[in-house]
C-alpha cells in the first residue's frame, strides 16, 4: 500500500537527501473504524496538517495492522516523512504506549524545525514532548540510546 509512495520519494530523489530522525509517543489516539480498528496517534494528524500546509499536493497512506507505518510525500518541496508506530498490543489505546519513529527526509532546515515543533505543540506544559517520553520503550522498541535521540530533539526546538 504505502510502498508505492516511497517508491514515487525514491523517483524525486527525495530518499537522498538529509534524513533526520525523531521519537516521539502519542499524546492522544483517535480511532478509526474500517475492515479493522485504527489508532491513529494525534502526532500523524500534526505532521499531516504541516506538510498540506507546505504542499496541497501531499500524497499519503499507511500499511500495516498492529505496527503500522505512515507514509507522507510533499512532492513540490521535496520532503518525505515515514512515521513507524509500534504500539503495545494489549492497550494500544493508551497513548502512552504507541513508540513512534519519525523519518523526515528534506535538504530544508525549516520544514525539519517545522514538523519538529509541530510534533512538541501537542504538549500544552512549556517543558514540551521530552519530558514526557518512555525513552526505555523507545530505547526496547528501536534499539536506540535515549542520549543520542534526546540530543536530535533538543538541536531542532
């Protein structure tokens, strides 16, 4: 399903440039009734809202059932985000437990900044997204160390 979008980022040239990379969880879940419950964590809704704002023309889908994939291409401006949700499968209706990985793919500074900001604003506090992180599910979830991505937060607020 959402293959085909990368596909189509991959044909822009968009999947060469700068790739930065953020984790982030949820702070509210909507859910979407179709073939099959969809949770949908409100930090899609923020980073779609963005990018349609950049470029009407985005393009998006999602695959995936439980560990579900989001794809969102800007083509005019040349941004590709890939967001990867991995919630907990016994209460994925728990905003705390959806781990999510934002690949954002852009040469542009603003639009990294952009969804970066967009993603933190859903914290009303000033503290922001950070504060308000399981890094050890991350940390379980992607095999990452939290320095390392508290680090790529704080160089984009």
């Amino acid at each position: 399903m959402g293959k085909a979008i990368r596909e189509q980022a991959a044909q822009l040239g968009v999947l060469k440039l700068r790739e930065t990379v953020l984790y982030a969880r949820a702070r509210k879940i909507r859910v979407k009734q179709e073939f099959f419950t969809v949770y949908i964590p409100d930090v899609m809704d923020a980073i779609h809202d963005y990018m349609i704002w950049h470029d009407p023309s985005l393009i998006q889908d999602r695959s995936g059932i439980k560990n579900v994939t989001y794809y969102y291409l800007a083509p005019q401006v040349k941004l590709y985000v890939e967001i990867s949700d991995k919630p907990s499968f016994w209460t994925v209706n728990n905003p705390a437990n959806h781990a999510l990985q934002i690949r954002i793919f852009s040469e542009t500074e603003e639009y990294i900044r952009g969804i970066a900001s967009a993603v933190n604003a859903l914290w009303d506090d000033k503290d922001g997204i950070l504060v308000h992180m399981d890094w050890d599910w991350i940390e379980k979830q992607y095999l990452v160390k939290r320095e390392d991505c508290i680090a790529v937060w704080k160089s984009l607020l």
